[in-house]
C-alpha cells in the first residue's frame, strides 16, 4: 500500500513536470503579436503628438503675428488713415493699410483666406526660427469704420502652405480689435 501510494505521488510529480514544460510556439506567436499591436499603437501615438506639437507652434506663432499687426493698426487713432510699414526678420518691408477696407470675411467672422488677397490688406510675413528655419505666415486684417471716431480692426494669420496634412495643418488664427480716437 505505501509502494502504491509512492507511485501515485511519482505519477503526479511527473504530469506536474510536464505541465511546466513552457510556452507552446502558438503561445509565443500569439503574445508578439499582442505587443506588436501595443508597439505600432504607441507609435502612432508619438507622431500624432508629434504633429499637433507643431500645429500648436504655427497656431502661436500665426497668433503673435496677428497680434503685432493688429497693435501696429491700432496705434493710429481712428479718424486718421495713414500707411504703416511692417518689416519681418528677413528685412522684407510690407505697406500696411489703415483706411476701411480689406477681405470679405466669413460667417465666424474671420478674413476669408480662400479668397482673393486685397493689395494692401495682405502680406506674407517670414517668422525666422532657430537653426535658421523660416515659417512664412499669410496675413491678412480687414478694416470697418462705424463711426469716425472708432474701427473695428480683424487680423487673420495662416501658415503659408499649411495645407491639410495631420503633420502640418493649423487653422486660420484671428484677433479682433477695436480702435478708438486716442489723443
């Protein structure tokens, strides 16, 4: 009877061996390709991230740009419609309009970029960055005079060539001021 209780014992410790013998192939396959799915996912992740970091840098760039112009519009009084001059990093000089008049403007109330510039009321702005790398920016305001004494001033900035690619697409960036007569 012990004998046959120590076979049993033996018989047991052997199917526990070769129960513990590993992983089968299938096993293994299996689970590379659950991380394979787990790696490609985190690198979609990476250059997705990737892209809107550079979205949110042409959108705050696009944004101090229309800042600046808008500020530079808004230094002369209302009642008076002098040319300003805006020079950008490359030493480029662009006329600058303040008189009434501009772009249409879209039913947000931004300029509408789709449409034609108008001479005056447009120009193309070089944002230089480090390592020598430039952004050119389409910016374009337009000017609406309720009374002589105020304007409302909109400003509108877009990377030039922005275009609809996930890697370099930014919306329109728009800044709204209004002028009044000043001393």
């Amino acid at each position: 009877m012990e004998r046959y209780i120590m076979e049993l014992k033996h018989l047991k410790y052997k199917k526990t061996l070769r129960n513990e013998r590993g992983m089968s192939l299938i096993e293994l396959m299996i689970a590379m390709v659950v991380l394979l799915v787990g790696i490609v996912g985190s690198m979609a992740l990476i250059a997705y991230a990737i892209g809107g970091n550079g979205r949110s840098r042409q959108q705050s760039n696009a944004t101090v740009i229309a800042q600046m112009v808008s500020e530079k519009i808004s230094s002369q009084k209302a009642s008076l419609s002098n040319s300003l001059s805006i020079t950008d990093c490359t030493a480029t000089s662009t006329t600058v309009q303040t008189a009434a008049g501009g772009g249409a403007l879209t039913s947000a109330g931004d300029v509408d970029m789709t449409q034609a510039a108008v001479a005056g009321y447009q120009m193309y702005y070089t944002d230089c960055g480090t390592s020598n790398r430039q952004m050119i920016y389409d910016v374009r305001w337009t000017i609406t005079q309720p009374s002589t004494y105020t304007k409302m001033v909109i400003v509108t900035a877009k990377m030039k060539g922005a275009g609809t690619d996930v890697k370099t697409f930014s919306l329109p960036v728009s800044v709204r001021s209004l002028v009044g007569q000043g001393t």
